[in-house]
C-alpha cells in the first residue's frame, strides 16, 4: 500500500472540497481499502465521510422510499419500509457478501463499487478499465464469470453489485451533490456502461458526492423479489441474478419491472420483457415466453456461453415466483 493522506471530513463541505482536490471518499472501505492494498487504485487523499448526517432510510410521497447514501447493507435490509414496500431490495441485500461486510458496507459504496474482474485486480495483466490502452486480457482469458450484454472490445467486465440490479429494476434515482449543487441521476444513467472508455464508471462530475437513492412510488398492490444464481450459496458473485417487480390487477399485469445481473456490464435492464408482460395475463406460457426475450443481443465469448440460456431460465423462474403462477 502507498502513503496516502486521511482525511475526516466534519462536514459535506468540507468533503466536498477534498473531493474537488482529487481526495477518494470512502465510508465503510470494503471495496477501496482491497484495491489500495493490491495497488489497482493509489489515491493520494482518502476523505472518511462516514460522520456526514446520510445514514437515514425515509418515505416519500406516493409510496417512495430514499435510502440514504451511509445507510449500512445490513441496516437497509433490515429496514421496515424497506422489508415491506420493496422485498426485492431486501432480498438483494441479504445475498450480498457476507454479514461481517453487510455490516460495513453502505449503500453508496455498494453502487459505486468497482468490478471483480480477476483480470482488473491483477496489476500484471491488461485491463483497460483500470489502465485505459493496455488492452482486456479477459477476452481472450478465461471469462466465465464476465458479461454477456453491453460488452465492448475495450471491456467485458461485470458490475458486481446486487442491490444495484433492484434499483435499475424499481428505476431508481441517485441524489448527488456537487461543486453545481444538486441534482438526480437516473440509474439507468448512473453506471456507465464501457465503450471505449471503460475506465469511466459512473456519471459522476469531479467531486461530486452521492448523498442517497430514491425509489420512486410504483402503483399497488405490488409483489417483488429477487434471484441469485451463483456456483455456491456462501459469499458468491452472481453468475446470473433477476430483480422482478409485478402489479397485477384484475387478472392483468398492469406494471412490470424486471432487470439482471451477473451477465451485463452494468446491471440490465430487461424492456422487451417488460413489454412483452405488461397487459397480459399471468400464465405458465407468458413466463416462458417473457424469458426467452431477456438474453436479446447477447454477445457471449468462449466460457460463457452457458450464461444465455441460464439468464433465459432465471428470468422465467423468477416470474412465475413473484407472478404466483407456477
């Protein structure tokens, strides 16, 4: 690990300004303090923010909630108004890392966490994301763990994160705050997806500091849960995973929110399933049908090939379960 100077900030503008010199904020440390020690990031200035008041979880109107950005992964899930209005989050959260680093890690962390590309965490090999122009030894390593939807031939790396998949799902929004003053991302424009830059991650401007994500209020009654599918049940990445949010009313599915994980550079939002169950009644053949669009432009690479069909079946599993149609 290189020297670095500490900072705790005692207020948002006091780590504002930190920020705006090129410190690197940081609250529970799960993600930054690893990639310090293996030396893939080497900031000069780490700015502690975890004093700042962002640690509440708060309804809006309409039946929203916003999740403050230093709510801890275990607290969110834990969460009354989390637990009841959104199952799909909680459910994230729980198979999420483990306890000892749910207990640590915040919601802002959690999104703005970076890959685990093996390749990324290997100063010794080339990874564009984390040194732009060295070239992606994951295309032509062993990528079974690497994405299948929104690839580049500059990255194929996946975003990590599971809660993110029930936020893009839910579209969400991302409460920032900066040197311009506020403002909202959609999360669908939040994570960037890598193109030829994909040492660019988020939509953040320089200093910028996130401050909370708002769920938005969606039409009730609705039901919501979340998959995972990973090669063991203890402390795994997502090989795939769905976030599925359903109303149903009348018989017909009048709202339907579905994203993935595990498979797409950026969590994935699913539109042609959405279309395709919205106005429909729940059935055995709909599930069936919805599932086999989730995998549309697909781009698998060499060991993961397995992961367009695995996404098609998670996709109609996950439906039938939060759908009540088995």
């Amino acid at each position: 690990m290189h020297p670095f100077t500490y900072i705790r900030a005692a207020g948002t503008r006091e780590a504002l300004a930190a920020g705006r010199r090129g410190g690197r904020y940081i609250a529970g440390g799960t993600t930054l303090v690893d990639l310090m020690r293996e030396t893939v990031e080497r900031p000069e200035t780490v700015v502690d923010i975890s004093g700042l008041p962002l640690d509440e979880v708060t309804a809006t109107e309409r039946g929203g909630l916003r999740i403050g950005a230093l709510v801890t992964m275990s607290a969110a899930a834990a969460h009354p108004k989390v637990r009841t209005l959104f199952p799909v989050i909680s459910q994230a959260l729980e198979l999420s890392a483990s306890a000892q680093l749910r207990n640590m890690a915040t919601i802002g962390g959690n999104i703005m966490q970076r890959t685990r590309c093996t390749y990324f965490r290997d100063v010794s090999a080339a990874c564009n994301k984390r040194e732009p122009g060295s070239g992606c030894a994951a295309r032509e390593g062993y990528n079974r763990s690497h994405a299948i939807l929104g690839t580049s031939d500059a990255c194929v790396a996946t975003h990590p994160s599971d809660v993110a998949v029930a936020f893009a799902a839910l579209e969400a929004q991302v409460h920032v705050v900066g040197g311009d003053g506020q403002r909202q991302i959609p999360f669908a424009d939040f994570l960037l997806r890598p193109g030829s830059t994909p040492d660019r991650e988020q939509a953040l401007r320089e200093g910028e500091l996130v401050t909370a994500v708002e769920i938005p209020g969606l039409p009730r009654p609705l039901a919501s849960g979340y998959l995972k599918v990973r090669d063991r049940q203890s402390y795994e990445f997502a090989l795939t995973s769905v976030a599925v949010a359903l109303q149903v009313r009348g018989g017909v599915i009048r709202t339907a929110k579905v994203a993935a994980g595990g498979v797409g550079t950026v969590p994935w939002k699913l539109p042609a399933v959405e279309r395709h169950l919205v106005g429909e009644r729940p059935s055995a053949s709909l599930w069936a049908a919805a599932g086999a669009k989730a995998a549309d432009g697909a781009r698998p690479l060499a060991h993961n090939r397995f992961k367009t069909d695995l996404l098609k079946r998670s996709v109609e599993r996950q439906l039938r379960v939060v759908g009540g149609t088995k």
